[in-house]
C-alpha cells in the first residue's frame, strides 16, 4: 500500500515509550531494578530488524522498538507521537491497498482469545520505491495489558527474487528449449514446457522418472558425465528420444547444481532440437558439392574474391591454369598476384582492376584480350567477367570466370598475318602492273684503288602514296606466292638496260629462277636488244639457291658463263657445302657473309673467318667481297687482310638508280 496507508500512519503515530505500570509488578517480584529491566527489554527489542511493537486489549498500542521507529521517520513522521494510538481504528480506517478488514479480525480474534497467531503479506510502497511486508500477530500471555505482539519483517527481496523465478520459469516455459533438471540419483525434479513439446512425456508424466526416458539407443552419456564431473558442465551434440519411439539429433547443455553448502545438488540440462538445422546443413553442404562439381567441370577458370579482394574459391581449371592451388592462394589479395600487370606491361594498381570497379559499381565487367600472371611467371592472355554478388547472409564479393584466349590469339594473329600477306600480294602485283619497281645501287670498290668498280643492283618497290618499300617487306611474299619469278624477270630486264649503258653491275636472282630455261632466255634475249656488254654484269646466287637443284643450277651457271656473264656466291661462310660450289661452279666473286664482316676489328674468330675465305679465292683463282663495311676501322682491316672489294654503309647506302 502507499505510504498513506494504515501500517504507514500506525507506525507513525506509535511513540517509543511503554507503560511503566506494564511490567513493573512482575520485575519487583522477581526482585529486579524496574529501570534497568526496561532498558534490557527495550536494548532487546531494538536490536532486532523487524519493525515490532505491542497492542492492549483495546487494540491500543503500548510499545514499539527502533526498527519500528526509524521506519516512521523515514517516511516522514514523528518517531515520539501515537502511544496509545488505536491500531484497530487504523485497520478499519485504511484504504484498499492494505488488507485492513483482514488485519483487524485476526487481531480481533487474538485479543478475544479465540485465536494465537495471524499472518498475512501486504505491499508497502512509495512513489520511488516497491516495497512488501510480512505482518505476523502472535497473542501475549504474560502480566499486563499488553495483548498483541506485531512484528512487521521487510521481504521486498524475497518477492523479487520470488518474481524473477516466477519470470524465468515462464520464459523458459515460452521458449523451444527444453529445460531438464535431476537430483543426484537422476531422478527427474523439473520438466519445463519445451520439454514437454519436445520429447512428449508430460510434466505430471516425466517427474521422478530417470533420463533414461529420453536417451536414445545409439547414445552414450559417459562423456556427458565424465565432462560434468570433470569442468562443471558439458555442451555438445547428442541423439535424443522422444516417447513415440523417434529420435533426432539435440544440442545439449548440462551443467552441475551446486547446494549452498557448496556439495553437488544434482543437474540442469536445457536441449534443443537440430533436426532442421542438421537437414539444413545436410543441404547446404550438398549444394556446396553440387556448386563445387558444377564449377569443376567447367572448362573455363573461375575464382571468388571478398570485398576487400581475397580469394574464398578457386575451382580446378583455375588451378591448372594458373599453376596456384587453392591453398596457395586463400586468404590472399588476388589483384596483387594475378592481376598486377597490364596486357602492355604496365603496373595497374588495385584501385584501377576492373575485379574491384565492378564491385565498387554494381555491374559486371567484361574484360578482353588481358593478361594473369601464373605461378611460373608465365603471362596467360586471358578474356574473363567479373560478376558482383552479394549473398543471402550477407557475404558480398566478386565472381570472376576467365579462359586461356593462347591458341585463339595464336590464330586470329595467323588470320591477321594471312591477310597481311594477300594484302601485300595484291600490292606486288599492283605494282608489277603499273610498273612502280625501282632499282637502288650500292658501290663496290676495289680495296687496293678505292675506286668504284661495280654497284650491286637492290629492289625497293614504290607504294602508291610513293613511300619507298624495303625487300623484306614484299619479297618474301612473293617467293611464297610465286610472284618472284615475275619480278626476276623485271629486274633483268631493267639491270642489262642499265649495264648497256656502260654500268658494271650485280644482279641478285631468286632460288626459283636460278635453273629456270626461261629465265636464261630472257637474260639472252636483253643481251642481244640492248647489246649490253654481258662481262658488266654479274649475277648473284646464294648456296641456298644452289642447294634447292644443285644439277639444274651447276647447268644455270655454266650457260651462264657462255653468255660471257659472271657469277657471284653470296652470304659465303654461312653453308655446308661451300667448297663443293667452289669446285664444280664456275664462280667469280666469293662475298663474305656481313656477320663476319660487321664483327671483324672485335672477334678473333671473325676475322680467322675471312682470312680462310680469302685463302680460298686466291686458291680457286677468285676474288672476294667484303659485304656490310659500316666504320672506317672494317675497311681498314678488310684491305690488310687482302680482301679484293667492300661494300657497305660506310662507303655508301644504297641510292636510287633509274634505267
């Protein structure tokens, strides 16, 4: 009740004095101090915790002690007034929140005789403050008119403790768990709800039975115990029983009840039921190795990165692919490892992937003709997509599905080479028709006089816009596609113009023309019109050319001779069958392969190169050429080691020659 109600305003009005007429008969008789017999009962009376005090037979009140009292003056009234003050009158006169009408018939009773004790609780609150009593009235039997002893006892904490429980219970009531408790024996002394709903035993059921009603057959409990006895207490995963025989798997935690003497009380187990949970996991672990063999069978590599760009899954084409394994690579930056290098080369930092921008903006990123760098170091040419996701627990990453685009690039480079080719054979056969040809010339000079004594003819082809076409360029081209001939047949034609103009000229043939009967009757022909002098000419082979038709070529070079031209075996030094040519051709002019020639004034071995050589002309009665001459100190050591001629940057680049 408030503060306002009546066991408020009672131990309010009640003052600390007691009759000395109450029991000052008796002390005497006894033969005691009245005085210090009252102090003994009111040192007795005060030192108790309870609030106490003391009704006459009129329902009036003769006592009270300290605790009585510091409760009046905590609520806000005078600890000396109310002696004598009607308890009774109070009872009658309170509000609902006390059990007045109650309180005051027992009391009623215990003054009349008929009755020796009375209890009952009642609440006692402020505004700041819940608060519960416990009023206990026992009769008086000894002298005096004192009747009634009231003793009010503070049990605010009980009740709450009492309510907590009553809370808890319910809760535990509420909830799906199961909640078990036993003695020491086993025997069960607590069956909550959830138990019931779980295992289908009722409480009135499952009291004072054992824990053998819910252990399944295929259960062992000696780690439970074992564990429990051990630390205290036990959590694991067991299979229970419920009582229609079925059994399913059950998270269970059992911990020890302790007395408060500290000795072992019994045990409090609290169950729940997996069964969803373990079919749950059943499932996701399936479409785990189902998703797993989907990705492992798939031809293309794919990888999963987090957010922050490491790697969670890598299936087997990846693994070959890139010669990491999984484990290799979990838990790492990925970017950092595959992805650091543009196709170009480049550095490409993390903030500029197309993995992390796809992620970062919420689209998937389709990325062609890029590189990963593997485990080797090999660069893999790669196309691949970068997908963002985000999964239903929140994991959000980025799926990336690549594939080894080698053979493809391979191919397509093969394809853009075969339409470079038919491009440029469609250039030389533009040119062979609309005459856009030209005859360059490089000087050759005799070492021991310094003086030009012949120029070596060089093709160079003119494009439509007039830009100047280099040999390697169209040549080999035409050598595939069998325009060489044709151009063979130019060259000659336009070369013995030149030489019938009192020019001492070389001429290069191509392996196709040389042992060619229509190529002999051309130079023949070109002969007789332009009544060009044939000793100004002389035609270059290589041992290349020889070697593709050694018998026509030997047939070539002898017809060759009796038309009065000469014959030179060009890039010298660089066969096998060398000294064969020199004996069975009629050769003029040995010219010295240019990788000896570009290396001779550094390399021991170049220069034993070209003394052989020139060892070997003058022993065949041959003059030789030194071909590439490009620094002043080449040509020096070229005529110290008797070379016959030179030709080269040095002495002059190739310039345009018009017939």
């Amino acid at each position: 009740m408030r503060i306002a109600s009546a066991d408020a305003r009672l131990s309010t009005e009640i003052g600390p004095k007691l009759s000395s007429s109450t029991l000052a008969g008796e002390r005497r008789a006894a033969g005691e101090d009245p005085a210090v017999s009252r102090e003994f009962l009111h040192a007795t009376l005060d030192s108790l915790p309870a609030n106490i005090a003391v009704l006459d037979e009129r329902g009036e009140i003769v006592m009270t002690n300290g605790a009585w009292r510091a409760f009046a003056l905590a609520n806000g009234a005078s600890a000396h007034t109310g002696l004598g003050a009607d308890y009774l009158a109070a009872c009658d006169a309170a509000d609902d929140d006390f059990p007045a009408a109650e309180v005051a018939a027992g009391l009623r009773a215990i003054i009349a005789g008929t009755s020796t004790e009375f209890t009952c609780e009642y609440p006692c609150h402020s505004p700041t403050v819940e608060r519960w009593f416990k009023l206990r009235a026992t009769s008086y039997e000894g002298p005096g008119p004192a009747r009634v002893v009231l003793i009010h006892d503070d049990i605010t904490s009980r009740r709450e403790a009492q309510a907590e429980v009553a809370i808890q219970a319910a809760l535990l009531d509420e909830v799906d768990a199961s909640v078990i408790a036993t003695d020491t024996d086993g025997h069960i002394t607590h069956w909550s709800r959830g138990a019931e709903r779980l295992y289908g035993w009722t409480r009135a059921e499952a009291l004072g039975g054992g824990v053998n009603l819910i252990v399944s057959r295929d259960a062992d409990f000696a780690d439970v115990f074992a564990g429990v006895q051990r630390d205290g207490h036990w959590e694991g995963r067991v299979p229970l029983g419920r009582k229609d025989g079925s059994e399913f798997p059950a998270l269970v935690r059992v911990r020890a009840i302790e007395a408060d003497d500290g000795c072992p009380a019994g045990l409090i187990g609290v169950s729940v039921d997996l069964t969803e949970q373990v079919e749950s996991e059943r499932l996701l672990v399936a479409a785990k190795n189902y998703m797993s063999a989907v990705a492992d069978s798939m031809g293309e590599g794919l990888y999963t990165v987090d957010r922050a760009g490491r790697l969670i899954y890598m299936n087997h084409a990846a693994e070959k692919l890139l010669g990491f394994s999984k484990t290799e690579l979990q838990g790492r930056v990925v970017h950092d490892v595959l992805h650091a290098r543009r196709a170009n080369g480049q550095a490409r930092p993390i903030e500029d992937s197309e993995i992390m921008r796809a992620q970062r903006d919420g689209v998937i990123a389709r990325v062609e003709d890029d590189v990963f760098t593997c485990h080797d170091g090999r660069i893999l040419p790669v196309d691949y997509t970068a997908s963002p996701f985000v999964t239903d627990d929140g994991v959000a990453g980025c799926a990336v599905v690549f594939e080894d685009i080698t053979d493809r690039k391979a191919h397509q480079q093969s394809l853009e080479r075969d339409v470079e080719t038919l491009s440029w054979v469609a250039r030389v056969q533009d040119a062979l028709e609309q005459d856009r040809f030209v005859l360059y010339a490089q000087p050759i000079i005799d070492l021991r006089s310094g003086e030009v004594v012949q120029r070596e003819l060089l093709l160079r082809m003119s494009g439509e816009d007039g830009e100047i076409v280099a040999p390697n360029f169209f040549l080999p081209v035409a050598e595939k596609y069998g325009l060489i001939g044709d151009i063979d047949r130019w060259v000659i034609e336009h070369a013995i113009e030149i030489a019938a103009r009192g020019t001492s000229i070389q001429i290069n043939l191509s392996a196709r023309s040389v042992g060619d009967p229509g190529v002999l009757e051309i130079i023949r022909r070109c002969l007789a019109k332009t009544g060009a002098d044939p000793g100004n000419i002389v035609f270059e082979i290589t041992e290349t050319a020889l070697i593709a038709g050694e018998v026509n070529a030997k047939e070539f070079a002898d017809r060759l001779r009796a038309l009065g031209c000469g014959l030179a075996l060009d890039d010298f030094g660089t066969g096998y069958g060398g000294l064969t040519y020199l004996k069975q051709m009629p050769i003029d002019f040995l010219k010295i392969d240019i990788e000896f020639v570009r290396d001779v004034t550094t390399n021991p071995a170049s220069r034993h190169v070209i003394e052989a050589v020139v060892a070997l002309a003058r022993a065949f009665d041959l003059q030789s050429v030194g071909e590439g001459v490009e620094d002043a100190a080449t040509l020096e050591l070229l005529r110290e080691l008797d070379v016959d001629f030179a030709q080269g940057y040095y002495i002059a680049r190739p310039a345009p020659l018009t017939a």
